[in-house]
C-alpha cells in the first residue's frame, strides 16, 4: 500500500485499511457524513486515536482571520480528509494541502467515497517539511 519509509507509513496504513472496510461495507452512494461517523467506529477498533470534526484557527500574517474544522486529526499528526464525490479533482487535492499548511502538519490523506473503489492520496505539507529539516540543519541534529 503505502511505502514504509514514508513518514508515519504505519498510521497511514491502519487509516486506508479502516477506509477500505467502511467502502467495502457500504459501498458509494452516501454522503460524506454516513462516511464519517461510519470511519469514526474503526478507527476505535483499530485503536486509533482521534479527534473528529476537529476546529482549527487559520491566520493570515499572524491575525487570525476564521477557523476551519478537519474530518479527523489522527493521533495528533495526521489530517484525514474525506469526499463523497465521483471524481477527485485538483480542487480538493488543494483544499487539503491548504489544510495542512494551516494547521502546520507535515502529513494528511484525502479520502474519496464516492468512486466505485476507495481512493485516497497521501498528502505532504512540503513547507513543514523543509522547516523541520531547516530546523535540524541548524540545531545540528
């Protein structure tokens, strides 16, 4: 599925599993909330922790400027996205990266319901990730 050395490959992984039962129990069709609440269930049998519908402050230049609420934040490291649509478009590939930008996470996962198969892409906040190894670099480490 996911390749081990990606960061956090283990929590992704246990994350697409539990996507893939919710999809393959009730297929494609409902909305994004039936999704949700249904992922929500294994994730806790999955021993995931989580924190759903989770709102987050967003700010411009320092000032915050509104809030935006993220379907899953796993294990305080991963935003979970999820879709309900036919098709993945750039739009909401870019929503998510927004979403991880702002919330200052390095990693996410976009989730689609919607298509006859689970899609799902793994997303990286390339800003965070150049910070910490910024960080790294100068601190020695």
């Amino acid at each position: 599925m996911i390749k081990q050395e990606y960061k956090y490959s283990d929590i992704t992984e246990k994350i697409i599993g539990c996507a893939m039962k919710v999809h393959n129990y009730l297929g494609n069709g409902f909305q994004e909330v039936i999704y949700q609440r249904a992922l929500e269930i294994e994730f806790r049998k999955a021993e995931l922790t989580f924190n759903r519908e989770l709102q987050m402050a967003v700010s411009y230049d320092g000032i915050k400027i509104g809030t935006r609420r993220v379907d899953f934040l796993v294990e305080s490291k991963i935003i979970v996205e999820l879709k309900a649509v036919s098709k993945l478009d750039n739009i909401y590939l870019n929503q998510a990266v927004n979403y991880l930008e702002a919330f200052d996470l390095e990693i996410g996962l976009l989730l689609n319901f919607g298509s006859t198969s689970l899609e799902f892409r793994r997303l990286i906040n390339s800003k965070k990730r150049n910070q910490d190894n910024l960080k790294s670099n100068v601190s020695g480490v």
